[in-house]
C-alpha cells in the first residue's frame, strides 16, 4: 500500500443490497465509461466500479452517488490506496416470457413494481406486461391493433 | 391532447418516421406491417396514469396536464421509464440519451401528425379525435352501403 495525503483519495462504497443493476451510474459521464462499466452477457448483467478517484476526480464521485436511484452508492475519504483498481457487481437477469431475451435485473423490476399504483398490481391484473421486453410489448400491441382492422376489414368485405 | 390514429389509412409509408426524425434527430414513433396485411404506427401515449414518470427517479419524466414531459437535463440515463413503458414507446440511443414523443411543443401540430398523407394520424383531445373518427368510419359504412345498393340494382 502506497500511503497519499491523508483524506484525499474518494473510496467508493456500492451498497451491493441497495443496487438495482441499473444504468445511472455507468451512463454517467461518456469520459468515466471506461472505468466504469456495464456489460449484459446472457442473463447476466455485470457493473464494474472503479474502487477509487483522485482528488480532482471528486466532483465525478460526488455525481455518482447522487444519480443513484436507490442511493447504493456513497464515498468514503481515505488515505489509504487499496489494492483493488476496481470491483464489480453481477446480476441475474430476467428473461422476456415471449422473446426468452434477458432484459433486466430483478432488483429493477422490484425497484419499479413498488412504485406502480396497487390498482395496477392486483393479481392477473395489466401488470404482466412486465413480463415482456420492451420491444414485444410494441410488437404485441401493433398485432393487436392489426387483428382488429384486418377483422374489420374481412367483415366489411362480407 | 394526444396522437391519434386512424389505422385503416396508415400505408405505411414511414413519413411520420422521418418527419420526427428530422424534428428529433431520432425518431420517437414507428410504423411497421403485420403480415402485409395492416400497418400500425405506434409511439407515446401520454398515458393519464403514467407509469414512466411515476418510476422516474429523477423526475426529467413528469405528467402534466394533457401528456408526459421529458426533461432532458434532468434525465440520469438509467434506464427504469423503458422497462416500465407498457406500449416500449420510450428509446434509448447509443449514447444513453432517451428519447420519447414530446408531442412537437414547438409545434402547433406534431410534426409526424402534419406530414401523413393519407391523414391517419390526427392531433387533438379525446372529443376532436374520436369525433373525427367516428365520422370517417360513418361515411365508410355509408359509401359501403352505397356501393351495394348499386350492384343489387344493376
């Protein structure tokens, strides 16, 4: 361990319980993308954080920690240089009932259901579009919305 | 005030697509056919109960009084409003910039809705528009009637 000036290295701490495994933070800045970063392989879904920032790096730090939807990620001011440059963070994904594409992590569709009013949770309810990705769910209504004209259509030819 | 949609005159043509891509840089509404046989426009509903902007953690997504703003200063990126859209009318691009209908606030009328040419796409509130619709789907039913009459007689 290399000791720095005392208290100016931005340690940062990802509350792995808090963490969604959304794209705030890895969307951030296009010049932190490269330290930070956000791969989806298969149904996993991986976030690498960079373990610490530089003094003139603290406004890059301090930003993180407010897009944080869930507030996951806080800094610590240190001295000490860790040995670690980065960490990261692994999510199982959810794949779409339709498409069996994985789409997105548990804890966003958690993180979301919680903030859908009650009557859109009852059970059966509309709520299972969840279940599907976002581009079955524009298939799924544009078959529909065709089904009824083509009906219409094959009626009026009657 | 919302986008309508006439779907027996949509031939699509993807004008709309290219008028908000003009406006946007991307565009925010897509059309395409289902089995050759019918093709549905779909893009932002402006939903009264809008669950992108009651997920939005930032609050760039907001309902206001007749649609759903998108503030993009505010916007984090993270991407919650495209998984939480029912209709997938919301769209992130390459460089985590997202995109939704705005409905053209500039605009007296939305840019897509002012260039289709067949007129299937109308601009207005719930009474204008479904009036409007009812009476194109009246004069079809009469032109068909019309059209009956006559081969009868002949």
């Amino acid at each position: 361990m290399t000791a720095t000036e005392p208290g100016t290295l931005r340690l940062l701490v990802v509350d792995g319980g808090k963490c969604i495994g959304c794209r705030a933070c890895s969307s951030l800045w296009p010049e932190i993308s490269c330290a930070l970063s956000f791969s989806d392989k298969g149904p996993q879904r991986t976030i690498k954080f960079p373990r610490a920032f530089e003094e003139f790096e603290a406004r890059i730090a301090e930003s993180l920690a407010e897009v944080c939807p869930t507030g996951a990620i806080s800094i610590v001011l240190t001295d000490e240089r860790p040995e670690e440059e980065s960490f990261a963070l692994s999510f199982e994904m959810i794949r779409c009932r339709r498409c069996r594409t994985p789409f997105a992590t548990e804890g966003e569709m958690k993180y979301i259901i919680e903030r859908l009013p009650k009557d859109l949770q009852a059970p059966n309810s509309a709520i299972s579009w969840m279940e599907i990705c976002p581009s079955c769910r524009r298939s799924v209504e544009r078959d529909a919305a065709a089904r009824d004209l083509i009906v219409a259509r094959s009626g009026a030819r009657r | 005030m919302e986008i309508y949609v006439d779907l027996g005159r949509c031939i699509c043509c993807h004008a709309c697509e290219v008028a908000c891509e003009r406006e946007h840089g991307e565009p925010n509404i897509s059309v395409e056919a289902v089995r050759y046989r019918a093709s549905v426009p779909v893009s932002c509903h402006q939903c009264e109960v809008a669950p992108c902007a009651l997920v939005c953690p930032s609050g760039a997504l907001a309902k206001g009084a007749s649609s759903v703003s998108f503030e993009a200063e505010k916007c984090t990126s993270c991407g919650l409003c495209l998984l939480v859209c029912p209709f997938g009318a919301i769209d992130m691009d390459s460089t985590s910039m997202v995109h939704k209908c705005d409905l053209c606030p500039e605009r007296e009328v939305p840019a897509c809705v002012l260039t289709c040419p067949t007129e299937a796409l109308l601009y207005g509130d719930q009474e204008d528009a479904t009036k409007e619709l009812r009476r194109r789907a009246a004069r079809r039913i009469a032109q068909s009637y019309a059209a009956a009459v006559g081969r009868d007689r002949a």
